[in-house]
C-alpha cells in the first residue's frame, strides 16, 4: 500500500476512534478488514499512543482556537500530521505537510486546507528552530 492510501486509512481509524467506545483493534479492522500495513500500523498506534503529548504541542499553535472546539477531521488530521512530524524520521517535513492539506482539501471543507497548512507552518518553523 503506498504511503497516500495508508495515511488515508489511517486518517479513517483516527476519526473514528476519536469520542467513540471503540477500541483500536476494532477501528484498524473496521477500516483495513484484514490488511496489514507497517506505516499505517505505525501512523495509528504511534498517534493513538503519544495522544496526550501531541495534543499538547499542537494547543500552542491555535490561534482564538481549543483544541475542543477544531472540527473532528481537522483535529484528526493535525494530529497524525504532529505525530509524523515530531516521532517519525523518515518524511521530510514538507512531504507530511502536503500530505496532510491533501488530505484536508479531501475530507475537509474549502477551508480546511488553509487551516490546516497555517497550523502546521508554525509547527514546523519551531521545530526548525
């Protein structure tokens, strides 16, 4: 599975997990009925595990937002976006980026995209930094 279609699914099983009763295992099978992916694995487990942790870098760069308040896809997104960016070596930054406004102008509204690509420009600035 190539890495778009795997951030896809793993997007799919993030949402889902988010405010539901269903466990991981459930949401992974839900979402990939017996396939078996290594960065998909990776992306879910890894975002789903250091949750806490992303939610805290990702609240300092809201601006007049809570991270409560952010719509569930956008939320999703920034989410496995800061996961990738801050515990993954292997994707350069500007490739996760581009990956997570695709997938923002794909499951997002008209202005998702620009949200999204704000939040994680100043992300990625401090990590540069």
């Amino acid at each position: 599975m190539k890495r778009h279609e795997a951030r896809e699914k793993a997007l799919q099983t993030l949402f889902q997990l988010d405010g539901t009763e269903l466990t991981i295992d459930e949401a992974i099978d839900h979402v990939m009925a017996g396939e078996n992916d290594n960065f998909f694995n990776m992306l879910v487990q890894g975002t789903h595990t250091n949750l806490e942790a992303i939610d805290e870098k990702l609240k300092g760069h809201l601006e007049n937002w809570s991270l409560e308040r952010l719509p569930k896809i956008e939320r999703t997104i920034l989410r496995m976006a800061v996961f990738e960016l801050s515990y993954m070596e292997d994707a350069p930054s500007r490739v996760v980026m581009n990956e997570a406004i695709e997938l923002s102008k794909t499951f997002g509204d008209e202005k998702s995209s620009r949200f999204v690509n704000g939040v994680l420009s100043k992300f990625t600035d401090e990590l540069a930094n």
